[in-house]
C-alpha cells in the first residue's frame, strides 16, 4: 500500500533555482508516491501539519486547497509534495492531501464518538454505552478482548465494559484484560437490570421446551422461572442475552425462548412472555468507561481511584500494611478482590512478551478518591514501597445517577455482566 513522504523542503526557491529570479507561475508542487512509507502517525500528523502551515502561509484567505496550491505555484515556492509530471510529461491532478481535522481524534462528546460494546445490538451493554455516551455510534463486538482491541488501533473511541454485578460479582474475564491492555478507566454506569422472557409470537409457555441466555442472565432469573406455572424447561447457556434472542428469531426455534431485554423483543420481532423475571429488582451492573488516555484527576467531585497490584512475599502482613496505607488516611475502600496469577503479558511490560514477575495472586482495590488528593498520592507512594507490583487503572468521575430503590424500570433497561 502506498503512502505519502513527505519531503523536507524550505517555502522558497528551489535548489536548482538558486541565484536566479524565478518566473511567475514557475514554481512546482512535488512529493512522492512510490514506495515510500510514513515511520509512524506522529510523523504523518507533523508532516500534514507543516503542509497545511504552509500553505496557509501562502494563501491564508482562500479555503481551497487546489487554489491554494495554485497561488503557491504562482508564487514560485517549492513545496515538494505533489508529483510533478506523469512519464510523457503531461501535468497530473492528484487529491488534495489528508488534513490535520481528517486524522485528528473524535471529539470527546457528541454524535461523533465510537463506542464499543460487547454482544449485538439490543444487548444490555448497548444500553449502558447510550448511558455513559449519549448520542454517539455504539460499535457491537463480539467479544470482550475485541472491545478492548477496538479502542487500542482506533476504530473506536471508548469502550464500555461490564465488570461488577450485585448478585454474581466480578466480570473476571475484563479484569484480567484491564490488565493486559493499555488502556484507562475514565468513568463508570451504573445500571438496573431488567430481565424479559421472550418467544416468537404465538408461542406459550407450554410450548417451551428450553431458556437459552447468558449464564449471570440465567443464575438471576433462576428462582422465578422455577416457580413459573405452566414452564418445565432446561437451562441453557449462550454468548449473550441478545445474542441468544437473535438466535431464536433467525432459526424460529418455537420451543426455545430467550431471557433478554425489552429492546432485543422489538429488534427481532419478538413478544414479551414474561416481563421483570430477575429474582431481586436491586440487581444492578457496574460498567467501566474505557480511553486510550487517562482523564485528569479533579477535587471538584467525587471520584473513584482503581488500581491492582501484587506482593512476592508469603504471609498476610504484607496485605494488612497495603490495606493500612488507606485506613491511616481516611480514604474509604469500595471493593477488594484477589485473582490468580496468570502468566500474561503486563501492561508495563512492553517487550518482554510473557510478564517475569513471580506472585501468585493480584490484588483488584477501589477507593473513593481522586488521585489529585493528596492523601491517595502518599498513600500509594506507601503501598509500591511493599509491593512488587503496581498499577492505577483510572481514577475517574463516580456515577451518582439516582436509583429508585428496588426498581427497575424497562425504559431505563439496563446492564448486567454479559453484554
């Protein structure tokens, strides 16, 4: 694939211009198409820069790059980016070049911004992307590890990714690619869930042999479909909620009903045979709001501070001293979890492939402080003096959306830990 370089050159007389008047119209446009290859993107922006510095110096009341060209032709500078000529010598009209605004990143809200989330659209993640990102493009992804791959080689903007559940608990899976990816938490939704059996049209509870979903979708729902009158049906896992819809709406599988939102029943033509069937109405999902860059830490409003780290040494006085670091300074722990450690490629470690660090387990820790606070500050100075391992992944603005408690609305449809 061929790529423009860029050549150096000054506004200005040509080389071979030297000591001579240039003519009027004389001066030429070059650059070179063949083979040649940008080193990276930060070249490739410097280069469309200084192109558009140019000739904006040169013509800095026209909006038309050609006629800019042209006045810069006029004037006989040099800017050695265009070809000159084809072989037989005839002039060539090539594309105004790429802009600084056609390669800049989206903007950091509106309609323009890529989200991605994990399932197909109707999944509980869609919802909490609309949440978190009002009015921008959600990006479907068929896997979490996608999501995250999505937003690292800028096909999106942000992720946002379900790691906590009230009732089945942490997403382990996104945890642990917190971990191995590069990018940072820069908010996080919070959303009920609101679970809906749902069937082809016509079909009754008789006729249902099957209830395929998301295993967390199929553990919350577990009590209230055994106790459903008229409902003997096996469990069946499935990637996602919306996904395990869109499977029984595709194959018109009449004897399989999906437990999924409202929003997938009116995407694929499905009816709602049993609408808010999760056993507790309290049961709500925790989303991460995923960058390529972190957000600055601010004092202005409650935040929330994730980091993981790990200790090579037995014992649990080494937890206890992490752990006091907090309590000595006031700052209140919201969650606590230990994962095994697994052999994979740390974030810090950036070209040693598999991580040489020999821990057995890491530590997840949420706090409720900005890392602008000066207490957090000393208090992980503190913590990487005992550990032999440590990583902020975010500190981020809390949602402090208002729940009704014990209520989950349809219209607000939210998020659980699958999709």
């Amino acid at each position: 694939m061929a790529v423009v370089n860029f050549v150096k050159a000054h506004i200005g007389q040509s080389p071979k211009l030297q000591g001579r008047t240039p003519r009027r119209g004389s001066g030429v446009v070059r650059s070179s198409l063949q083979g040649a290859v940008v080193g990276n993107r930060a070249e490739w922006l410097t280069s469309c820069a200084v192109l558009s510095s140019k000739v904006a110096a040169l013509a800095p009341h026209s909006t038309n790059s050609h006629l800019a060209l042209a006045v810069a032709a006029s004037n006989g500078a040099v800017l050695d980016l265009i070809p000159l000529e084809t072989v037989d010598g005839s002039a060539r009209h090539l594309p105004a070049p790429l802009r600084i605004a056609d390669l800049s990143p989206a903007p950091m809200h509106g309609s323009e911004l890529r989200v991605a989330y994990q399932g197909v659209p109707g999944a509980y993640s869609e919802k909490a992307s609309g949440k978190a990102y009002p009015g921008s493009d959600a990006i479907p992804c068929d896997q979490f590890e996608v999501a995250f791959q999505a937003v690292e080689n800028w096909i999106a903007d942000r992720a946002v990714l379900p790691v906590e559940n009230s009732l089945g608990g942490s997403i382990h899976r996104n945890y642990d690619l917190l971990l191995r990816h590069r990018l940072h938490i820069v908010g996080e939704v919070q959303l009920p869930v609101h679970h809906c059996l749902l069937v082809l049209p016509g079909v009754r509870k008789e006729d249902i042999t099957r209830v395929i979903s998301h295993p967390q979708a199929l553990a919350q729902c577990e009590h209230t479909l055994t106790r459903m009158p008229g409902l003997n049906a096996a469990r069946e896992a499935f990637d996602d909620t919306a996904g395990a819809a869109e499977h029984v709406a595709a194959n018109s599988l009449r004897d399989t009903a999906a437990i999924a939102s409202s929003r997938a029943a009116e995407l694929y033509g499905m009816e709602v045979l049993a609408d808010g069937i999760q056993d507790d109405s309290g049961n709500v999902t925790r989303f991460v709001m995923l960058a390529r860059e972190p957000i600055v830490p601010r004092m202005d409003r409650p935040f929330k501070t994730s980091i993981v780290f790990a200790h090579d040494k037995e014992g649990t006085s080494v937890l206890f001293k992490v752990l006091s670091a907090f309590a000595f300074r006031d700052i209140s722990l919201t969650k606590i979890e230990s994962r095994p450690h697994r052999p994979i490629r740390l974030a810090d470690d950036a070209d040693s492939g598999t991580a040489p660090k020999q821990f057995e387990y890491m530590f997840y820790v949420d706090f409720q402080a900005s890392l602008a606070d000066p207490r957090v500050q000393n208090a992980l100075a503190e913590v990487q003096e005992f550990t032999s391992f440590l990583r902020v992944l975010g500190s981020y603005p809390m949602d402090m959306t208002p729940m009704a408690a014990g209520v989950a609305s349809p219209d607000s449809s939210s998020a659980y830990s699958s999709s």
